[in-house]
C-alpha cells in the first residue's frame, strides 16, 4: 500500500483565519466563529482577527454554549441554518450545542479521495459509509456515481445528512439511510440483536454478503 500524505486547504466557503490560546478561528460561508481547540498551544499570529467573530463558543459549568463575542453583548449575529458548499456538494450548517457546526472541514482531503476513487471505479459503484453523520461524504460519492449505503447511529445525524441530499440534488434512490451504530463481525463490541433489529433483518440482508466499493484508508474518516 501507498502511504500519501494529505493536505487540507482552505476552500471558497471555508477559512481557518488563525489558531492559539487554546482556540481556532474558522470562517463557514459568511459566518466568522471561534471554538475550542485544545491542541493549539501557542499565541494567535493575527490577534485583530478575532474581532471579526460572529459568535463563539465557550464551555462553563460543565456545559458549552454559543455567546456573541467579547463587545458584542445582546446581538443577534447568527441565523438558525446557513448553507456552505463544496464544489457539487452543498451542506446545511448550524450551531449545536456540542461545539460542531455539521461539518469537519479537516475531511475536505478525504472527500477529494472519494470522488476520484468512486470515479475511478468500474460501474456498479457502491459505497458504505459507516458513522457517516450529515452526510458530505455521501453526498460526494453518489455524486460521482455511486450508489451509497449511508449509516449512522443519530437519527438527528441521518435527517441532516437527507437535507444535505436534497439540497446537493442528489436522486433519493443513491443514498439509502440506515440508522445503526455497528453490525456483527464489524466491531469487537458485544452486538445484542433485538426484537426490532431482527424484525428488520430482512431489510439489511445486503450487509451479509455485500460487495461495496472498499473506499477505506488509514487516516481517519471519523465525521465524515
């Protein structure tokens, strides 16, 4: 196997503006936030930057929040929703309240390798897509022509991962939606099946003896 080393750049909607002080300053779309980041030690290299923020994310009493940032008391700076795109793929972002927006930009590199791997591939094209929260990767895989199988243990994560579908115009039928966290013989945690997990067995046989593009590689795809 090759080894490649992967290099994230910014894109047209997405902007890592400057890190430090245990914070990181991200541009999504039109939108400037700051949120915690544990790993960046060092000082910010841009600290006028930061002023430029829409909202900022802050943990305290055990709990995080988004707040308007130092100066910016009362204003509402942020909508519900906003859209921000990859070149055919088009993502739904929001302010949760675990600090995420819905996308892991640091992916972008990964995306790239599944649209020239599911491209690459001779015809029928499918694709599984484990612990595939909202759905971008999905998107670009059934945008490059595969049939994806997309699964996630979050019914939040799945009904966000259909919007993002719609909104990419990618056809219902290329993207099917299961909600699950792990199958037997894919996970060394102890797998129960219930009386619902077997009543829908029938309906997941295709996972006993699948076929699926094998679109896996060593760096993680956690997020996708």
């Amino acid at each position: 196997m090759t080894q490649k080393n992967l290099t994230v750049r910014g894109w047209r909607d997405y902007e890592l503006i400057d890190s430090g002080d245990n914070r990181k300053l991200e541009r999504f779309g039109k939108f400037i936030l700051i949120r915690p980041e544990t790993q960046a030690l060092w000082r910010p290299a841009q600290p006028g930057e930061w002023k430029r923020a829409n909202a900022e994310f802050r943990f305290a009493g055990g709990k995080g929040e988004w707040h308007p940032p130092a100066g910016r008391k009362g204003e509402k700076s942020m909508p519900e929703k906003w859209e921000l795109v990859w070149n055919d793929a088009r993502g739904v972002l929001r302010l949760t309240s675990f600090k995420h927006v819905g996308i892991f930009p640091e992916q972008a590199a990964n995306w790239e390798w599944i649209a020239e791997r599911a491209t690459a591939e001779a015809a029928p094209r499918e694709v599984l897509n484990l612990f595939g929260y909202t759905g971008i990767a999905s998107v670009v895989a059934a945008q490059a022509g595969a049939h994806v199988t997309h699964v996630d243990a979050s019914r939040q994560s799945n009904e966000w991962a259909k919007e993002n579908a719609k909104l990419s115009e990618v056809p219902a039928e290329n993207i099917r939606y299961i909600r699950r966290s792990h199958f037997r013989g894919q996970s060394r945690v102890p797998f129960r099946k219930s009386k619902k997990i077997r009543r829908r067995s029938s309906e997941n046989s295709r996972f006993k003896n699948p076929n699926p593009t094998a679109l896996s590689r060593p760096a993680s795809t956690s997020g996708l």
